[in-house]
C-alpha cells in the first residue's frame, strides 16, 4: 500500500536530522583530520650540499626519462632518498677519514700481506697506508654509460698517450666499478680527449668551441637524466685524458673545469690545474703496450754518463737546453735526435741522470722512463704538478731544475755528493713500482695510484702537513 503524503514528509524530515546531516558533519571532520596529518607526514624539502642549483626532479623533469608525478609526496619522497644514498655514502667516508687521522695520530701500521709502505721517501708511510686500504675496502665508482665509442668508452692504449685508453679500460672492468650509481663514491666521465682529437678535430679548424661542444652536451645529457651532477655540481665526477688539449676542452664547461676532478697528463699549475682538485697523470710510452723489457738498470756504480737527453726541439725549454748544452760537453750528452748509432734506452741506463723537459706542455714520458731503468729524472720544467705528490716526496728520487737554471745543469748535478746520489737512485727503483702498468692491475701500481689520489681528493683529506 502506497505512503501518503503526510507520511512521506515526516519520514523525509526524519532522514534529513538524524542521517545525512552527521553523515556530511562526519566527512567534514575526517576531511579536515586528513588534510592536517597529510601536513605533518609531508617530507621536507631536502638540504643541499655545496651548490644552490635544483635537482632534475625539479628542473629536467626526473631522472630516468619516465612521466614526472608531480604529486608533493611523490616528488619530495624521491629528493628525500637521493639525500639519504648520499648521506650514507658521505657517512662512509667520514669513518674512512676518521681511521686515517687515527692511524697518523698514532702512529699505527696496518698488516698487509703484500707491501707495506716505508721510508722516507713517503711523506706519511702510515697515513697512505691506511688511506690505501680504506679505498680497497670502500671506494666505488659508477661508469655513465652513455656515449658511444670511439669518442666515449675508448681511446687509443698504445703510442705516447698510450696511457689514457689503457686507464680508461680498466677502470671500466675494474672491480671498483659499482653498477648502482645510488653506491658510488665518484662518478666517470668516459670522454676521450684523445678520440676527440683523432676523430672530431677538423684540421686547420682552429675554433675550439666544437671540440667543447662535446662536453658541454654530454654533461647536459647526464646532468638532465640523473641527478648526481647537478646535486654537487660535478665535484663527485672525475675526467681522465693525457691529451694536451684536455685543459682548454674541460674550460668549455665551467662547473667540469672549476670543481670536477680532472685526471690529466698535463699537469701545468698555469694553465689551471688545481692540485688540491685534479689529479696529475704521469704520461707513460709503452713502445709494444706492456713493460716487458723496459724494467731495470745497472747500479749507480756502473754509470758512466752524468747526463742523458735526446729528443725534438719542442718548446722554448728545449730549445734553450739545445743551444746551451748540444755537442758542448761529453759529460753532458744533450742531442735533439739521438744518433743512429746509439740506443735511446742504453743511453738511459748508461746515465745517471736523464733530463726530463717539458715540451710545449708539461707532460713527458721520459721521467716515468727514467724511474724504469734506473736513472734518477731531472724534471726540467715549470709549473709542473707531479703524480702522487701527496704520497711521495720527489725530492728523495729527482731533482727539480728551474728553465733559469738550464746554462749552470751541470754545476747542479756534480754537486750532489755520491753517497746521495745513490740514494736517490735506489730509491727510484723502489717507488717505480707505483709507476708501473700491469695487465690486470696490481696493487700499488699506475691504476691503484691514480684511484687512490681520486680518492683522496673525493674524501677531501691531507695525508701529510704543509707549510
């Protein structure tokens, strides 16, 4: 039977006081009570370290090429967990730093059933020791792997600049090499300033803008698709390069040549390297790819050379050297192409002393071959910031002449009394062994040499005190 309307009202009346009135009174408080918990579980917004620029969540739109959510718990969820990885990494290096200063404090060695570093040819035996084996235990880097070969993920490993394609290689296969960026210590920039030169260089072109162009898009291309470039400013990043050119390609990107951390053969502290940033290279020539046959020399005793050099006339530093000492003393055995008679490496461990000179850059192989066969380098060059110098000290195994010092290089060399001299010479013999390219790597050679200074420049630490 049909209500009546009387009916119909009072009952509509009833539904209306006691059922939708608290319903929408109900959804009004939980409304309210969920927008204010929403604010207080909101992630705040990440702290920044060492730069002032957005991370590419927020200004390339995110990190790995998918559709940004831009949702606030979304976005700020993911700055939060890309400031925690680095947090923990950062945590990790402040233990590795604190082991170190204690281990110098107190004077502590660590076992080491290969080497353990002594003498006074180090500047910190210790401290280096310890800093050595915290970077086994730790370091990690992670290789971007975009760019395609030959001007990325390769370069040259034989001829002069042999060095940069064979470092590079092995950092690749190395078992530092971490495949979760989120782990990495440092990040590799896998550009070959050496392919660049051999394959993009257009002759006669003497703009360098193209050359830079190179960089300047890869960084925008790493720095737009993950977010470790922009959240430091490249300061966890290294280049590796031997080529001359690599200072001027590097200043195309101001944040690379400013805070990067440029592995280079070309070392010239006036040109722009930083030692306390960059990472001098020794530049070193394997005539066949390996040391076979370049390794060892006869004692001080049985040299009858005091000095040793030949090579082209490059730069005003051998051109001065030529016009001084060239055919002027047989002590003094200068040439600028050696004759056909003689062999470059026997003259090398007939002498005492092998003449090292900067070209027009820095960067020579000779010094790395005379530490092979056991002639004591006389690094003729200025501005030069040599390899490892924050682990050992030059002065114990070289002998440092200034371009002014060029007409009175005999006069400096006769000078050092025998007894030193042949200190110096065995010495040389036993850090070569930090000099030396192995296939694979071994401790202590080239390669660990070079992570370790990355290392030591990535946990921004001094292993041995300054003036």
């Amino acid at each position: 039977m049909a209500d009546s309307p009387s009916f119909s009202s009072s009952s509509s009346s009833k539904l209306v006081y006691f059922v939708v009135i608290p319903l929408i009174l109900l959804s009004g408080l939980l409304l309210a009570f969920n927008q204010k918990t929403s604010r207080s579980l909101s992630w705040p917004e990440p702290r920044r370290k060492g730069n002032s620029n957005p991370t590419p969540a927020t200004a390339a739109g995110g990190g790995g090429g998918g559709k940004e959510d831009h949702s606030p718990i979304s976005k700020n969820t993911r700055l939060f967990q890309r400031e925690e990885n680095l947090d923990t990494v950062e945590a990790s290096l402040a233990r590795a730093r604190a082991a170190i200063h204690l281990a110098r404090q107190n004077n502590e060695s660590s076992y080491d059933p290969d080497y353990i570093p002594t003498g006074s040819f180090y500047r910190n035996a210790v401290a280096f020791h310890r800093s050595y084996l915290e970077m086994e235990k730790l370091f990690k880097l992670y290789v971007y792997e975009e760019g395609e070969p030959p001007l990325f993920h390769y370069s040259n490993s034989l001829g002069i600049l042999g060095i940069e394609g064979i470092l590079m290689h092995q950092i690749e296969i190395s078992k530092f090499r971490t495949t979760d960026p989120r782990k990495a210590h440092v990040y590799f920039l896998p550009l070959s300033v050496q392919s660049i030169a051999s394959y993009a260089y257009v002759i006669h072109n003497r703009e360098w803008t193209p050359l830079q162009d190179i960089a300047r898009d890869y960084i925008k291309l790493i720095s737009t698709k993950y977010p470790y470039w922009n959240r430091t400013s490249g300061h966890d990043h290294f280049l590796l390069a031997c080529h001359d050119w690599a200072p001027t390609i590097s200043h195309g990107v101001p944040q690379m040549f400013k805070n990067t951390i440029r592995v280079l053969c070309n070392a010239n502290t006036s040109e722009g390297f930083k030692p306390s940033t960059d990472v001098s290279m020794p530049e070193i020539y394997l005539p066949d790819g390996t040391m076979d046959g370049l390794i060892g020399g006869p004692p001080a005793s049985k040299r009858s050379i005091l000095v040793f050099y030949a090579g082209g006339v490059h730069g005003d530093i051998r051109q001065v050297l030529m016009e001084h000492w060239k055919d002027n003393d047989p002590d003094v055995q200068v040439h600028d192409y050696l004759p056909k008679d003689m062999s470059y490496y026997d003259m090398f461990r007939k002498s005492k002393f092998c003449i090292c000179p900067s070209g027009w850059e820095v960067a020579s192989p000779r010094m790395v071959e005379a530490l092979y066969t056991g002639c004591v380098p006389v690094l003729l060059k200025d501005n030069y910031a040599k390899p490892f110098d924050d682990v050992l000290d030059w002065t114990t195994f070289a002998v440092d002449v200034r371009s002014k010092e060029i007409p009175d290089l005999k006069n400096i060399l006769t000078a050092i009394p025998a007894d030193k001299y042949g200190a110096m010479q065995e010495t040389g013999t036993i850090v070569r062994r930090h000099f030396e390219v192995n296939f694979p790597p071994k401790r202590y050679d080239v390669f660990h040499m070079i992570l370790h200074s990355i290392w030591l420049r990535r946990i921004n630490i001094q292993l041995h005190d300054t003036e």
